[in-house]
C-alpha cells in the first residue's frame, strides 16, 4: 500500500499539493472545512447570477499547467483559457486612461501616441529590465525551497543586486518610466504584494511582469472553474476529497511524527504525512505541541469587496479597470495607519464583459468592486463605508450605479477575518524583505508534516500558492 498524504485545506495550495503528491505516487485525502472547493477563489451565487468572490486576475498560466501535468494531466483538457486584452484600463485623476496591453508593440504604440515615443522606448527597457527580473528570481529564489538565508547567496543574486534590484521599486521604473501613469500602471503590482510601490524593491517588478507583461487570463465559467478542474482530476486520479471536514489537530508520536488527523466530527484520519494548506498561522495551532516558532508578522492591507448584481450596462469600461486616486502616495500612508483611503485607488471588474466581438451579455451585469482598506489590527471597520463606496463609484463614472443593483453582497476585513483569515486580510503577511524568501514563515513542520498557501513561501496569489503546493510536496517526498 502507498504512503497516505492527508491535506487539509482545499484551497488553490491544497489543491495544488495533493496534485503534486498524486503524482509522486501517493494515496491523498484532502479534507476541506467548507462546503465547496476553492478557499478564497470561492463563489456567491443569486437567482440570476454567479459571482467569482477572490481572486480575479489569473496570471502565469503555465505554472497552473504545470500543476495539472505533474497529476499526470493535460491543463487544456480540463479548462479553457481566454486571455484578456486589455489586462487592465487605468484611468487616471486628469481624465485620461491607458490599456495596459500584453501585446508589447501595440502597448509602445499606444504610450508613444498617449504621451510620447521617449516613454514608449522607456517602457520597452522596462519590460526587458523585469522580464530580466523573472528569469533571476524564478528558479533560483522563488520556485526553491530555500532553508536559511545562506541559500540566496547564489549567481542570480549578483545578477540581481548589478541590476539594482535591491533599490526602491519606484526610483528605478523611474529611470525607465517618467509619466506618472505609465509609473503606476507598472508598479501598483507591488500592492498585490502588501507592500508600498514607494516602499518595495525593485525586485517586486517581477509581479508586474506577471501580468502586465506576460499576460491575464479567464477560465470559462470564471476563476471558480480552477479549483473546480482540479478537484476532478484530484479524484479522476484515485484522490478523495471530504468536504464539511474541519481538522482540529494532528496527532503525532513521540519522535514528533505525524501519525493522524482528527476532525470536528469525531473521525480520526490515519496519515503517513500531513500538508496543512489553510492560513500558516492557523495551521501551526493545530499541531498542538505548545510551541509556536512564529514571530509577530505584519499583515498586508484588507479589502472591502462588493459584488453587485446589476442592470447597468458601462461601454467604456473594460473587464478590469482600475482608477487611481490623486494621492496615490498618501494612500498607502493611510492604509497602513488604519485610515480609510480619502482619495481612493479602486478595482472594477465586470466579470461577465464581452469577449472581444461579442454581444454584451444579456441578462444582469456582474460587478465586483474592490476598495483597499486598513487590515482590523490596523484600523476599524466602517460601518457606512457601502455608501462611500457607492458614492465614489457614481463620481467614477458608474452612473446609476447604485440604483441598479438586483442584489450584493459585501465582505469587509470584518467579513474577512469570520471566514479565518488572521488580521481581517485575506492577503495574509505582507512581502516585505524580512517576510519574504528565507525569512517568510517557511513550510517544515518536522520529518512529515509540511506547511502550504498564502502564509508560507513563496507567498501570496494563485502562481504563489500554486508553487508552494509542489514545495511543500517536495519537503515530504525529500525530506532534508
Ligand atoms: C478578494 C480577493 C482578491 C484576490 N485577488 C487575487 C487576484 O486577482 N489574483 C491572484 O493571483 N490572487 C488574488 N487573491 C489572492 C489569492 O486568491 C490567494 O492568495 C489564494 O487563493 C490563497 O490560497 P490558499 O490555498 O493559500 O488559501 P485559501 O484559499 O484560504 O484556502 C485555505 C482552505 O483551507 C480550509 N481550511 C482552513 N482551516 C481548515 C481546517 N482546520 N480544516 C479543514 N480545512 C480548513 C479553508 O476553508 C480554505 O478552503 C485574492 C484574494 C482575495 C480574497
């Protein structure tokens, strides 16, 4: 009989991780708290529609296919991707707006008719300055289990620190970018990462080669259909997956080996190794041994998330449009003292809007709008803060908008931190250096049991936790 791997958490990591192990030849449980696949790529559905409730921009692709290939799976037998173009519109406080295009040439072309042919030749060494930025960090620093400091110093960190990558994050896409808007559109990735565009290093630039360089994609039937295709091919492999099984602890030996896991209806589940996929944190409560090797971490901004269900039709709009406030410095200033932003940069995805070439869809529009906010250690939830939002949306350029609405629904870090999340931000410890690579929580919890998700390496974001499903996998299948 083959070695039993129980995953707990069946979220895009551990999802991920009992692929990997699939594939590796291991019999795989996933026990999964919830109802459904997916943690926070989740859905909320009315009558009428089906909403996507996390994560809406998918980038790098092939590390999802490289999910399903190591089950032995081809990704596009499974799902259908569509790439989306623009990647994203931003508009910006002067009234203008720019498409960030994947297509390197037709964005040169656009920045050198918008602004100038001196910021298109800008933009063109700023894509071969973060493309450089990927090729260095990927293997050697991302995609690595990495056990100690020592483990960065290898040629590709010469390679970084030559190329400036330790500095500021905005000076340098200043030396490439020197409108304002082009700066922003290439650098806000940095957010992603809870970390200020004006505060990070450079080497946060790779987030934007991720998706303004090489690309955001849709699966059909929306983010959901992720977590959905993988379950299938999870049990299409011989994998089984308890839904509405909360794990509360795991039983280990003397020699602190895994041995089992027990669960909220009083089943004890036999395991030879043990992937705790849900928030690090969390997980590290379950082990219940008393000992906790966390320190203290710093938790990236919150979100307030509406999804509205509409009748209101926008046709300047495109699938994901960010609009940016005048104080784009400030705003991050604000955040991490607990404010509420007072000019605020926000998200507006119409997550049914046409392929290029088709009809608008008929029937209600789909709107999720997503506003940055202090994370609950840091400030407040706002109690009025719907009507803000409503309010600065029909000031956006959304007119009518909140009469138009069928049905919503709104998470606030409140509503974030119920569903588990620590701090009341669903985009767990900020990357900031010392939370990043060797120094972020890592994912050995002894011989047999490892550590997956947002809260481990490599961090946070579907191709993140995507990867530290197949790093955690690697710590029980060679174990150091
Ligand atoms: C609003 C929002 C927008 C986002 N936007 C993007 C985006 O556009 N692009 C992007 O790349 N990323 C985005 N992200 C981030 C990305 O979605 C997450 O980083 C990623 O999905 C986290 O996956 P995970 O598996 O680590 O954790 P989760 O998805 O949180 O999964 C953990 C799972 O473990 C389960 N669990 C927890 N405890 C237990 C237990 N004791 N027993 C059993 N099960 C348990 C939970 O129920 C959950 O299903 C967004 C996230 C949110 C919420």
């Amino acid at each position: 009989m083959s070695e039993h791997i129980l995953v707990v958490g069946a979220g895009l990591a551990g999802l991920s991780a009992a692929m990997h192990a699939i594939g590796s030849g291991r019999r795989v449980t996933v026990l999964e708290a919830q109802d459904e696949v997916g943690g926070a790529a989740g859905v909320w559905a009315t009558p009428d529609s089906v909403f996507d409730t996390g994560p809406t921009v998918l980038t790098m692709p092939d590390i999802l296919a490289s999910v399903f290939a190591a089950a032995g799976a081809e990704m596009d037998d499974h799902l259908s991707l569509r790439q989306i173009e623009p990647a994203y519109r931003g508009y910006f406080p002067d009234g203008s707006t720019l498409d960030v295009l994947t297509d390197v040439d037709a964005m040169a072309d656009q920045i050198a008719n918008k602004i100038s042919p001196a910021e298109a030749r800008g933009y063109l060494g700023y894509v071969d300055y973060v493309s450089a930025l990927y090729r260095h960090e990927i293997s050697s620093f991302i995609d690595r289990n990495l056990d100690s400091p020592l483990d960065l110093l290898r040629p590709d960190l010469l390679a970084l620190l030559r190329m400036g990558a330790f500095r500021s994050l905005d000076a340098k896409a200043a030396q490439f970018l020197r409108d304002p808007r082009t700066r922003r559109l290439f650098t806000f990735q940095a957010l992603y990462a809870g970390v200020a565009p004006t505060r990070a290093r450079a080497i946060y630039g790779v987030i934007s080669y991720m998706d303004a360089v090489n690309g955001v994609f849709l699966p059909d039937g929306g983010m959901a259909a992720i977590p959905a295709a993988m379950a299938s091919v999870i049990e299409q492999r011989g994998g089984v997956i308890q839904l509405g099984t909360r794990v509360t602890g795991v039983q280990r030996n003397a020699a602190g080996a895994a041995i089992a896991v027990r669960t909220d209806d009083g089943q004890r589940l036999p395991a030879d190794a043990v992937i705790l996929a849900g928030d690090r944190s969390r997980m590290a409560r379950l082990l219940a041994d008393g000992r906790s090797d966390l320190r203290p971490l710093r938790y990236s901004p919150s979100a307030y998330v509406l999804l509205a269900e509409s009748t209101a039709q926008y046709r300047n709009i495109a699938h994901h449009n960010i609009h940016f406030g005048r104080s784009w410095a400030q705003t991050f200033a604000e955040l991490e003292s607990g404010q509420v932003m007072s000019d605020p940069s926000l998200l507006v995805t119409h997550q049914n809007h046409p392929a290029p070439g088709s009809a608008p869809a008929a029937g209600p529009q789909r709107y999720y709008v997503l506003f940055p906010a202090p994370n609950v250690r840091a400030g407040p939830v706002r109690d009025d803060y719907l009507g803000i939002m409503l309010d600065e949306l029909e000031h956006r350029g959304y007119r009518g908008f909140s009469d138009s609405i069928t049905a919503h629904r709104l998470t606030t870090p409140g509503g974030w931190l119920m569903q588990g999340y620590p701090a009341g931000t669903p985009f767990s410890a900020a990357h900031s250096f010392f939370q990043s690579g060797p120094f972020r929580p890592g994912n050995c919890a002894g011989r047999n049991i490892a550590f997956a998700g947002a809260g481990t390496v490599p961090g946070v974001g579907i191709p993140m936790v995507l990867l530290s499903g197949r790093l955690a996998t690697e710590r029980l299948l060679s174990p150091r």
